[in-house]
C-alpha cells in the first residue's frame, strides 16, 4: 500500500521496492506521435531479486490492496519453451554486426513497417481490451511495485525468454528441470551477469528477448505514484518472472514529458526528468540505487530527429510511410532519472569549411592536472565497460561532439557555441583527467526550457537564452554541465535530497573549467573568482532572507540522510513544491563550501584529492554522513572523511568533519566560515573598478536630478559581463535613478546586446524606474529568456502600476500555452 504522505511537506515519493528486486536493463520499444502529443509501445524490464528479497506483499510489509485507477487481468496459462523461428522484422544477424561495430549505424530492432497491429501480432496479443478484476488478487503474492505516474498502462505480460535462437547457451550451466519459469529467469539470471567485455553480445540477447512472445498476462494495478505488478501464486522476488513487458502510452498532460513548439514554430517534445524524473515517461525504478543500462528504439515522422541519452551517436534507419527507426544504448549502469529524449526538427551544426568536427575529437592535451597513470585503477563499481579503463580515454581531452539547434538558431551556435565546446571539454579533462562518457551531443532546446541547461549522460540541453551577448554566459553554463559529467551522473547522491553533492560541485568547477578554458593567468583567474564570489555571496544572502529555514538546509534529513524503508521506497524531501526548482540555495551553499575547502587546503591540495576522489568513486553514489554511521555498499567513505584523512594534520587547520556539518550541510542562513570572507572579495581589483564606476553613475545621477549644468564629462570605462551585472545590482540599491540616466546606461554599455544575466539586471532597474521606453526590452525578455524570467513577473505585480501589470498579463498569455508547467504555476500566482 502507498505510503501515505503529508501533502504540505511537498515530498516527492519514491515508491519502488528496491530492496526486493532491482530492474538490470530497460528496452523501450516506442513511437512518437505529434498529432495527438502521446509517446506509446512497450518497455521491456530485465529484472534481479534483491538483497532483501522475501515473501512479502507489498510496501513495508501490507497485503498490497490499494484504490487502484487501472487494472489488467492475469491470464492462467503458462505456455513452455515456445521455439522462435521469427521475430518479427528483427535479424539476430543484423544486431550482432551492429554490436560489433560499435557506434556504426544502428538497426531498427523493431517492425519496419512501425504498425503497432503487426507488433500485436509478433507478440501474439489479442486486439481486446483488459478486463477489469480489482478482486481477488491473493493477498500474499509478491508485488513488483514501479514508480509510475501520469501513464496509460495497457497490459502486463511475462516475456518467454526461452523462446530465443541460441539463448540454450545460457541454461547449459544450470541444473535444471523441465519448469519454463526456472529456465527463464536462469537466462535473464546469466543474462545480466555477463562481463563486462561481453557488452555486445548482451546487448544483442537483450534486444532478441525483447521480441520475443509473452507466456502470460500479469495482474496489474495502478495508483497515483506507482505501479504494482503480481503474478498469481508466486510469493517471492525470486520466484517472480525476472523479465516482463508493459504495454503503456504517455498522456499529454504528463509532467515528465513537455510538447511544445520549437523556435521556429515547428513541434518538438523533450523530456526535462523535474520534478517527477521519468516515471511519466515510463513504468521504472526511481529510487538513485536503482542503476541499470538501457536501450531504446524510437520512430517518428521523417522530418525529425531523435536525440537520447546513449553511447552511440545514432543514424536513423528507414522505415515504411515516411517514418524512421533510431536506436541508442547505455553499458554504463545509471538512474532511471537521468534518461533523457528529445524529438525536433533539429539542425546539426557543423563547422565550416570543414564539414564535421570529428578533427577535434582525437585531439590529446599536454597533461598538466590530469594524469594518464590512472588509466590501470582499479575501479570500486558494478561491473561494466568503463571508460576509466581505455587507456586511449586518459588522453583524449576532446571527446567526439555534436551540436543541435532550430534552423533559426544555427548560425548564433555557429558563431560562439561550437568554438566553445573543446575549449571547455579541454579544460575540463585538464582538471579532472578522463572524461566519464565517451561522446557528447549538445541541444539548443525550446524558449519554454526552465532552466539555463541540463546534464544527461552523453547529452547536454542548453537553453536559447545562453547564446546571444558574447561567450562568457554560454561558456559558464557549458562548463556547468560539463561537470556533471563526473558529479551528478558519474557520481550521484544516494539521498537525492543531498542535491548539493551535484550542483555545489558544478557550480565550483564551472568557475575552474572557464578560467582554464580562457586561458588566464593566474592572478586574473583569482580576480574573475572573488567577483564570482561576491555575486553569488549577495544572491545567497538574498535567497535566505526570502526563503523558509527548512529549504536552506543542505542535509535536511541529517541523521536519517539516505534511510529508506523496508522495502526500499522513500521520499526526496520538498520534491514537489514549485518553489524549490527558482532556489539557488544547494548550489550557492555547496559551492561556497568547496570554495571554503579549496582555500583553506591550498588548490593543488584540494583538486589532487579530488581527481582521487573521482577515480575511486565513479560508477557509485555517496552520501555525506558522519562516520559512524553506516554507509551503504561496501561502507565507502563519504567526501568529506575520505577528504579529510587524506591530508595532514597540519594542513587540517583544525576543520573536523562535525564542525562542516554544523556550520555548512545542518542549519539554514548563511555558514558562519562564510560571513567574514566577503570583505577579502569587496577588495579587489574587479569589484573595486565597478565601485568606481557606480560612484560615477551616482554622480552623474545628483547633477541630472538637481538640473545642474555638466562640469566635467564622466569617462566610463569598459567592464565585463559580470562587472556590468555587480553595477546594475549596485544601481538597483539607488532610490532614485532619472530616465536620463537610465538611457545613458542602456547606451554606455549596449545593454539590450549583453547576455541574458546582464538583461535580467537591467529589466529590474527598468521595472523599479517605471522607464516605459524600455518596457519593449522586459517584454522581450519575459517572451525569449523564460528560464529566467520568473522573477520578474512578481516585480512587475509588486509595483501596482497599472502599464506594468499589464505588461505581465499580455506576456503570461502570449506565452502560458507552452510554458514549463512549474513556471506557469507560479507566476499564475503572482497574477491571479
């Protein structure tokens, strides 16, 4: 039975019995539909008992009974080794050549002809509808509970694995009798078991499993948050069929998948994993421990392009009637959260006169911080085949990318972004040595994307609002999700709550990869830093004052941070609520922390531990607990004792793994360590310059508002993107400013041409000075830099000026249709 949760904590529930059974492998089987904004086919499961597997019935212990909105009937028979002669239009031969070659064209594993009717028949299911029967479901049978959310679930069934060709070779070491269940689940047993180096060929079984006949229906019922699978008479996790097939569809409205239009009003759909991952994109295992691969074949209309996160940068097969196949995997086991898909009339940009930037890819960088030595560690996860352990990899500092983008945007990513990507990628490896993945695709997703980027594995979304007004906002947010790569997906949180284990650690490292990117020396990287610094010094203190205490904490669960339940189910504490996607809170505290370590150890202390560190610790989650308390898995040591016995006594200066908990992850407001640092920042010579020039503008500002005649003409001088936004924070401080001044600042500066941090800045002093000729730049703004534009809803309400209301209305409704649903959801609260 769900867990009945408090709807005014805003909990995301994670209802997944992991600790029974764990999904190894998911092969989504899918097709796009435009027309009536639904994704539908099948998801097939590999699935492996648990260490806690048992008889049980349901979460924690209870029979399994819940109010259910959808149900599927079980279907008594159980046929027996059925043998296979044909699967459908999949070739075993066609597979095993595509595996071979990897990262060569993939073939379409599916029916070319993408008829969902002739699928049917493959599978041998029958065109009726499920029955309905909520009774009678045996109150001890073993429940397979997924999460799920916003789905149609269609029907349920057990895949007969036995079925085929070739896959005897993994029953011949097994000591088995003539039972189909045993057989079946002994293959899917040695199936995901394979070495590592038999990737291939487990990727090929894996695919041929999937097309094979189901044996059986499975009783299915679904809740609000999940989906509960039985068979009847079966009691145990082992005994349960280890691989099974659900036939599903996604619904318009789901939160995990957003249909929009493109920027140049052509449809497209992606999948943003907030604030509910996945589950409404698919049935799957949302708890962070559940790590599996995938694979994925996905058809649409031939116009668009499919972009996933996979390993392969996939070209697309054609099918009948206009529509194509594309197929991508993953070897590397990782969250059901992290898959990401996006379908669009997307543009691949390409370097000119040279038509692709596979030049660059095998480009090797001097070592400096990286070191090659490493290539031979011996890794601490799951086994798969890790790029840690190609030696090639440990040099090459360039990994293969592409980019993507509307036909309007390309010549904007032509100009800025793609010179940008090798240098970041290069500055990257240069810091933290082997890149975790081995390729990269790089999206310029829709006007309606809610944040300014997001990492998945091999796939990086960028909002449109990263590329206008030179290089350093898109370079900054282009080493933010590049460091994901190794924080966040190479190494995640085992408490998703702990979201500062990721994003503290993306938003110190931005700042190392761009300097190194741009080349600096070592004092200007120091000065560009502290201005950083300081920025984000003054955003957290303004976050704080206008927050709750509770949001403010790092490890709000403290001493419970990564329990879970019996079976496995829990919740990511303020999962849902809207406020929490607009706080900086986790990023600012946990980076400001790193920066804290980082200074006090001295750089080249702190950044030898931290390569350490990811060498020990990719393909595995933490947790930041105190040390006596048990960690999960092979009791690994968390970050900071791992940090700490690492250096000297001497070099500690007294900092204590308590002390970082009580000052920095346990208690709201602003870190005690942190309140004295912000003098040291104020001056220097970055911030001191901008000082100077809002004295000027001040200045300038007394004479223009006393009428008095110009003395002596101000010489402004020329700042950087974040000096210009540190000067239109500090002028946001004056009362009073005079249109005057106001177009003098605008001129000065060119600010309707810099980039979208520095625009924001100015819209506020646009909006705090009622300055209606430039109402035209806060309209622009709210239309095309929506994954910043919140805020300035509330600004243009809180003012009761009647033109400025206005203003916000007219964009809400120009906009609202293809809004980010959270986004929307607020500032509807703003207006109504």
């Amino acid at each position: 039975m769900e867990t009945v949760l408090d709807p005014s904590r805003d909990d995301l529930p994670l209802m997944a019995n992991t600790n029974h059974i764990l999904v190894k492998h998911y092969e989504l089987d899918l097709d796009v539909d435009f027309e009536s904004h639904i994704i539908e086919g099948a998801i097939i499961i590999f699935l492996e008992p648990g260490s806690g597997c048992k008889k049980l019935s349901g979460v924690d212990g209870e029979s399994g009974q819940s109010e259910s909105s959808e149900s599927g009937k079980v279907e008594t028979s159980e046929p027996c080794h059925i043998p296979v002669t044909n699967l459908g239009a999949f070739s075993c031969k066609m597979r095993s050549k595509d595996f071979a070659d990897c990262g060569k064209n993939e073939k379409d594993t599916s029916d070319r002809s993408g008829n969902h009717s002739s699928r049917e028949q493959t599978y041998g299911i029958s065109s009726s509808k499920n029955c309905c029967d909520p009774g009678n479901h045996g109150s001890e049978d073993f429940l397979l509970i997924l999460d799920c959310c916003d789905l149609s679930v269609l029907k349920v069934e057990e895949v007969d694995a036995a079925a085929v060709p070739g896959i005897e070779r993994f029953t011949r070491s097994a000591k088995l009798s003539n039972d189909c269940k045993k057989i079946r689940n002994q293959i899917v047993r040695e199936l995901v078991t394979l070495p590592a180096d038999h990737w291939r060929e487990q990727l090929y079984y894996y695919a041929c499993c999937s097309q094979a006949p189901g044996c059986g229906e499975l009783l299915f019922t679904s809740s609000p948050w999940s989906l509960q699978i039985r068979k009847m008479g079966v009691k145990t996790a082992t005994d349960f069929p280890h691989i099974i097939r659900i036939w599903y569809k996604t619904k318009p409205e789901g939160r995990s998948v957003t249909w929009t239009a493109d920027q140049n009003g052509r449809p497209c759909v992606y999948t943003m994993g907030s604030p509910i991952n996945n589950r409404a994109l698919f049935p799957c295992q949302e708890p962070p421990v559940a790590m599996s691969t995938w694979q994925a074949t996905v058809r649409a209309a031939a116009s668009f392009v499919v972009l996933m996160s996979g390993e392969n940068s996939a070209k697309p097969t054609q099918l009948q009637e206009g529509r194509l196949s594309w197929n991508y995997y993953v070897t590397m086991p990782m969250p059901a959260s992290t898959f990401a898909i996006a379908v669009g009339s997307w543009r691949e940009v390409k370097l000119e006169p040279c038509s692709s930037n596979e030049l660059s890819t095998v480009t090797s960088f001097p070592s400096s911080r990286a070191d090659s030595r490493y290539a031979s560690w011996v890794c601490g996860h799951m086994e798969y085949p890790c790029h840690f352990q190609n030696p090639d990899a440990a040099s090459q500092a360039i990994i293969p990318y592409r980019v993507f983008a509307p036909e309007c945007l390309q010549h904007c990513c032509e100009e800025n972004l793609l010179q940008l990507i090798p240098q970041c990628l290069s500055a990257a490896h240069s810091t933290l040595g082997t890149h975790p993945f081995s390729r990269l695709d790089v999206l310029i997703v829709p006007a309606n994307f809610a944040s300014l980027g997001m990492a998945s594995p091999h796939i990086i979304f960028l909002s449109q609002s990263v590329l206008p007004g030179g290089s350093h906002l898109c370079g900054t947010r282009l080493c933010h999700e590049i460091a994901h790569a190794w924080f966040g997906l190479a190494i995640g949180a085992q408490d998703w709550t702990e979201e500062w284990l990721s994003e503290g650690f993306a938003t110190h490292l931005e700042d190392v990869f761009w300097t190194e990117a741009q080349k600096l020396s070592r004092d200007e990287a120091k000065e560009q830093q502290e201005l950083k610094a300081l920025l984000r010094w003054r955003r957290l203190r303004d976050e704080v004052q206008n927050s709750t205490e509770e949001m403010q904490v790092l490890r709000p669960n403290r001493e419970e941070t990564g329990q879970v339940s019996e079976s496995g189910a829990s919740v990511v504490k303020y999962g849902l609520n809207p406020e929490k996607i607009f706080m900086q809170v986790h990023y600012l505290k946990g980076y400001f922390l790193l920066r804290f370590l980082a200074s006090r150890l001295g750089e080249e202390t702190y950044f030898s531990f931290l390569r350490k560190f990811v060498r020990k610790f990719h393909g595995q989650l933490i947790l930041s607990q105190s040390e006596n308390q048990e960690l999960v898995g092979d009791l690994i040591k968390d970050f900071l004792h791992m940090l700490l016995e690492d250096i000297s006594e001497e070099k500690r200066l007294g900092l204590s793994v308590e002390d970082i908990f009580q000052n920095w992850l346990d208690t709201s407001g602003i870190p005690k360590p942190l309140q004295g640092e912000t003098q040291t920042w104020a001056e220097s010579r970055l911030v001191q310059q901008v000082n100077d020039e809002v004295t000027k503008w001040i200045r300038v500002n007394l004479r223009a508002r006393k009428r008095r005649r110009r003395e002596t003409e101000e010489v402004f001088e020329k700042l950087l993107p974040d000096q210009l936004v540190l000067l239109l924070e500090s002028l946001l401080e004056e009362k009073t400013l005079c249109p005057r001044i106001l177009r003098s600042l605008e001129k000065t500066y060119h600010l309707r041409e810099q980039d979208a941090e520095v625009r924001h800045r100015w819209c506020e002093l646009v909006i705090k000075h009622k300055y209606t000729k430039a109402y035209e730049d806060v309209e622009r703004f709210l239309l095309e830099d929506q994954a910043m534009g919140v805020y300035l809803y509330g600004e243009l309400m809180v003012s009761e000026n009647a033109k400025q209301q206005q203003l916000a209305h007219k964009c809400f409704e120009m906009t609202k249709e293809h809004m980010d649903r959270s986004s929307a959801k607020v500032v509807a609260e703003m207006l109504f």
